[in-house]
C-alpha cells in the first residue's frame, strides 16, 4: 500500500501554491481554505496512506452535502436517517477518525454514527444532551483507541 509523508507547514504549502495561483481571483481564498481544511485533518498523521486520503476526501463531501441538504432540520432522526448521513456511516471503521476531527471542530451529532459504526457508547447518561460534553466524551474514546493522537 502506498503512503506519502505530508512534510510543509500550511503557511509554507500556501506561499508555495499562492504564485501557481495568480489571476485566480477569488478562488485563492477557496484554495487556501480547502488546504488548510485538509492540513488539518492530516496535522495529527505522521503519514496516510492514498486510500485514507480518498475516505476522508470522499467523507468531506458528503460531510458538506449532509450539512447543506439537513441545515434547516431539526428532527435529530430526520438529520441522521438522510441518505447522505447514511453513506458516510457506510464507509465503515475508516471514515471514525474523519467524524471524530468533525467533531472537534465543531459539535455535530456524529455520536449516532459513531456508535453504529464502533458499537461503543463512550457517553456517560449525565452527558447526554449536552453536545460539548458528547463531544468530549467521543474525543477521549477516540484517542484511547488509537483514532486520533
């Protein structure tokens, strides 16, 4: 299986593309919004492999079209039955470290998707509903079992 280590720093990764970049207009700033968002997610990982990079580019799109089609929901079934949650939680065990840095960087109710996909609960009854402390709660589990650093 192929691997790439990520060796730049954003800001350097971003000087570097900025010049490949003139005349972009506006899409500069879109450009350099996606590559600190991949950076990011990638901050934590010493290398990832082509297929990790693929699950969790694919996971950022339909994370995006999730977001787009449900923001106006407030049935918490109607937001995690939507087709689009549904293939995120059918991309299985390789898709909880994307959901698990969703969720650091904002609450969102991955929590029903993490445990489908994990089969565990790390939410302890006083934390439920609570979205900071579920958060906090996944995040520690996630860290325990090796899913994020």
């Amino acid at each position: 299986m192929s691997s790439f280590v990520l060796t730049m720093e954003p800001p350097a990764l971003v000087r570097f593309l900025t010049p490949h970049l003139e005349g972009a207009g506006s899409d500069l700033a879109t450009v350099e919004g996606r590559v600190r968002e991949l950076l990011d997610d990638l901050r934590d990982s010493v290398a990832i492999t082509y297929r990790q990079a693929i699950i969790a580019e694919t996971c950022h799109g339909l994370v995006k079209e999730w977001r787009e089609a449900t923001r106006f929901q407030s049935s918490l079934t109607q937001i995690t039955e939507h087709p689009t949650y549904r293939a995120i939680v059918q991309l299985g065990e390789e898709v909880v470290p994307v959901l698990l840095r969703e969720l650091q960087r904002r609450p969102e109710p991955w929590f029903a998707a993490l445990r489908e996909i994990t089969g565990a609960d790390p939410v302890r009854p006083e934390q439920r509903g609570d979205m900071r402390a579920m958060a906090e709660a996944w995040l520690g589990w996630g860290r325990a079992h090796g899913f994020m650093r």
